[in-house]
C-alpha cells in the first residue's frame, strides 16, 4: 500500500520517491515529459499516483472507448478494487468525454441510449464506494494540469466546501 511518511511517497514501506511528483505507469501518457513526472512500473500496473495533502491518490484513466469495453469485460472492477486498496483516494479520470456524454439521440432528446446506460449505472456504483469520478482532458499533455486543479479538493478536509461557499452568500448591501 502507499503512505506519505516526511516528504517521501512510499510503498509497502520501501520509498518510492519524493511526494511531489506525479507517477506514471510507463505504460500511460505515451507522449507526456516534463519536471514533476516520474516514469515508473507502478505495482500492479495502477495509472498514476500522486499526493495531495498527506493522501495518496490513486488515478485510473480511461477514454470513453476503454471506458465501455473495461466495464463489460469486467477489468474496471478489478483495477478499481486494487486501486481502493493501494491507495487512500481513489479516481477514475474519465479523458475525453464526448460531447454527448448523456447518450441522448440528437434528433429526440428524450430517447437515452441503452448502450450507455450501464456506464452510468456503474460509475454511480463507483461513487458509492469512495470512487471519485473526475472529468479529464483528450491530451495526454494536459493530464496533470488538470489533476493539479483537482489535489486541493482531493486532500481532503473543508477545501471543498469552502470553494463553493461563494455561491451560498448574498452580496453585502
């Protein structure tokens, strides 16, 4: 399992490198380089993984072709289970979502595509188990651009609530 112990990532209690970095299965993000990204094989074969706060995040990223296919073919459970265990926060970075995500046909907006809807059936399963769904971009460059919008609100603690408490306040006379 990952731990943050000072400002080192561990794992099973061997360091696996500084808790800043963003760690990347060698098998992810073909295209992406840059400071802050640390190329590794990660233990059984999990995304990404990086800190936020004293939590480990663990990502498994999927386009919404893979999305499908991993759903019916039953490997998006496994990963998730393994991901729930290795790992305190565990996400499922949903790259790409089409334009019609709903699935709605464009001439009737009311006929919902079945072939989608165990899609949204399971990821509403995955938030009930402590899954968080996080909407991604198409490139693999912009990944930990976006995750870095999302580490405040995953570290926990009142940052979430305290970012949409604007919206609950009426303007001072």
């Amino acid at each position: 399992m990952f731990t943050v112990k000072g400002d080192d990532l561990l794992y099973d209690g061997v360091r696996f490198g500084p808790k800043t970095a963003l760690y990347i299965d060698h098998n992810e993000l073909k295209t992406l380089q840059g400071a802050g990204v640390i190329r590794r094989t990660m233990p059984n074969r999990i995304d990404m993984v990086f800190v936020a706060g004293d939590s480990v995040v663990g990502v498994e990223s999927k386009k919404p072709d893979d999305l499908s296919t991993s759903i019916r073919a039953g490997r998006l459970a496994r990963q998730m289970r393994t991901l729930m265990k290795e790992v305190e926060v565990p996400c499922l970075l949903m790259r790409g979502i089409p334009q019609n995500p709903w699935g709605f046909e464009s001439d009737d907006a009311t006929a919902f595509n079945e072939d989608l809807f165990h899609v949204w059936v399971d990821l509403v399963r995955l938030q009930c188990l402590g899954v968080y769904i996080l909407p991604g971009p198409v490139r693999d460059e912009d990944v930990p651009t976006w995750l870095g919008f999302y580490r405040p609100s995953l570290a926990g603690g009142r940052t979430p609530l305290a970012s949409i408490a604007r919206t609950d306040k009426k303007a001072a006379k």
